[in-house]
C-alpha cells in the first residue's frame, strides 16, 4: 500500500534503541520505552502560507530524525507500526 502525507506531515517508522545499558546491563523488554527517534518514510508536499505560497519541508524520506516523546498519531500500514505527525513535532535530524 503507498500512502502520502498530506500538507506538513511526514510519515515516521521508529528506530529501536540500544538494548544494553553503557555498563553493559540488558534491558528487559518490559523496562523499555517507545524509542524517540525514527526514520522519515514520506513527506506531504509542505504547509502553506496565508498568501498560498508553498512552504518546503526541511525534512526529507531517509531522513533519522528525534521527535517528542507523545509525538504523531500511530497506525499500521501492511502489517506495520508507523507514526504520522507535523513537520512541527520533529526536534531535530540526527546526522
């Protein structure tokens, strides 16, 4: 199934974190929470300004990026837990 964002919304599959702590402790699965980063899979076309004007995402697919903890909507698409949210929720892109 393809799905495209509409306006500023980018669609996101969350990216596990590390499943050991720095001294080497394994976490349990029921310990862990939701991971806070992802991977940018679609990207609406952008928000529109008052005037109509188009503004670009500064997001693009492939993109790693963090978000808020209790960011986007999440739904399943073909067997898949994904994340829809704004543009505005991303924190940043993780080089």
């Amino acid at each position: 199934m393809a799905f495209k964002p509409l306006h500023d919304r980018v669609l996101v599959r969350r990216v596990e974190g590390d499943e050991k702590t720095k001294g080497g402790l394994i976490i349990p699965d029921t310990a862990k929470e939701k991971p806070a980063q992802g991977e940018i899979i679609s990207v609406g076309e952008g928000a529109r300004k008052d005037s109509g004007e188009l503004i670009a995402p500064s997001v693009k697919a492939g993109d790693r990026v963090l978000f808020g903890k209790w960011s986007g909507t999440e739904v399943t698409l073909d067997g898949e837990e994904l994340l829809i949210m704004k543009e505005s929720d991303i924190l940043g892109i993780i080089d």
